[in-house]
C-alpha cells in the first residue's frame, strides 16, 4: 500500500486473496464485518482529489479536481 512499516488488521472469518499487486480480494460469510473490515481499510490511504490515488472499491468513480487556471493565455 505504499507504507514502508507493516500495517495488520483483525477480522475472522473473514478470507483476503491478494489478485494482483494492487488488487484485494475480500471474501466472508458476514456481510456487516466485511462492509466494516473494508471501510477501515479504506480510511488508512484516503483518496487524494487533485491525483486520484488512495483505496477506492471496484467501480467506484473518482472525479478529479482540476487545478488552478492561468488567466494569462
């Protein structure tokens, strides 16, 4: 996730596939754990809106900011 420290978080019953380097799988019986489980997830690399990066949900859509305009053209 781009941290230089190991970062662990808790949940049983609950199974995580890494798919691909930038890819999580998350899978369990719970439907509230999980929601919960990934929402924390979420809140460690909150997504920045001038770049776009952070942890965002498949198919989740992320509007850019756009940036200041010269007056000057």
């Amino acid at each position: 996730m781009g941290y230089s420290h190991i970062i662990r978080l808790y949940a049983f019953k609950i199974h995580v596939k890494f798919t691909a380097k930038t890819a999580i799988l998350m899978f369990g019986v719970n439907k509230v754990k999980l929601t919960n489980l990934s929402f924390s997830l979420k809140s460690l690399k909150p997504i920045n809106i001038f770049t776009g990066r952070g942890i965002r949900f498949s198919r989740q859509i992320v509007y850019k900011k756009t940036g200041k305009m010269s007056a000057y053209r």
